[in-house]
C-alpha cells in the first residue's frame, strides 16, 4: 500500500492516529467509498462491519484484512458521526487529506457505496467487493487473499 497511501496518516474511529504502511503492511485493503447521508452505505455498512469483525476482531488469529473509509460526506463532523455510528473498527482517511479525491479519481468511483479490493502494492484485486460480500459472505475474503499473494495463515 505504500504506492496508495505510504506516508499518510490513517484515523480510527475513536480519533486515535496511525501510520498507514505499519497498519497495512502485508493486507488485502478494502477502500471504502461511502456517505453517512447516502441510504444504500447505510444498508451496506452494517453488513461489512460484520464481515470485517468476523475476520479480524474475531477470528484467531486475525485475518489480513483492513478497511479503509475514504469518505463522500458533506464535512468532517459528518464522516465522524457516520464512523462512530455504523462503522467497525476500521481506519479512515482524514477528512482533510486531499488524497480523497485523488483515490475517487485513480480508481474511477462514480457511485456510492464502492468497495474496492487491494493487493498490497495497491493493484485492484475487484472493484465489486460489495457485490462479492452480499452473495458470497466470507467466503470471498479467501479468493481476495490467494490473488493478493498475501502471507496468511488463515482459512475462512
């Protein structure tokens, strides 16, 4: 991900603060496109806060796998009452950073809610992990990770 967002500064959902090549290292990375005031992220976020509590907070050991929230909302009081309200215990980019728009642009986000899967170096692994979350469930985090070439020791 150092291709994507080395050097920046992630936030979680508490506000506490961490580098993003430490909290990524070695991870398949789902960037989350998404907007507290857009009614399908508010279906769908509940669901891969689910998805992301099963194979990290829950799973032993954790899965290699991190969200991170790139918001589409109004102002940064609004990404933080969205965070703090439906998401899991995902990182975010700041509100902020105007790499935002950079990613929305690099990785052609014309809709919203968008999941889109990384490799580590940043390679699109599918730009339809919402998609693949809702008809597969967990199971699709494995395809994810064999294509990642990710070292695992996970079997989900």
């Amino acid at each position: 991900m150092v291709d994507v967002l080395g050097g920046r500064r992630l936030v979680t959902r508490d506000g506490a603060w961490v580098e993003a090549e430490e909290a990524l290292q070695n991870k398949v990375v789902a960037l989350y496109f998404a907007a507290g005031r857009c009614a399908p992220s508010r279906d769908f976020t509940p669901l891969l806060s689910r998805f992301y509590d099963a194979l990290v907070d829950e799973a032993r050991p954790p899965a290699p796998f991190e969200v991170v929230f790139v918001s589409a909302d109004g102002s940064a009081q609004d990404m933080l009452a969205f965070m703090s309200e439906l998401h899991g215990a995902w990182l975010a980019l700041p509100f902020q950073d105007p790499l935002r728009h950079e990613l929305r642009a690099r990785y052609r986000i014309t809709t919203i809610p968008k999941l889109v899967i990384l490799k580590p170096s940043g390679e699109v692994i599918t730009d339809k992990g919402r998609k693949q979350i809702r008809e597969r469930g967990l199971a699709c985090f494995q395809s994810w990770v064999e294509v990642a070439d990710v070292f695992q020791n996970f079997s989900g």
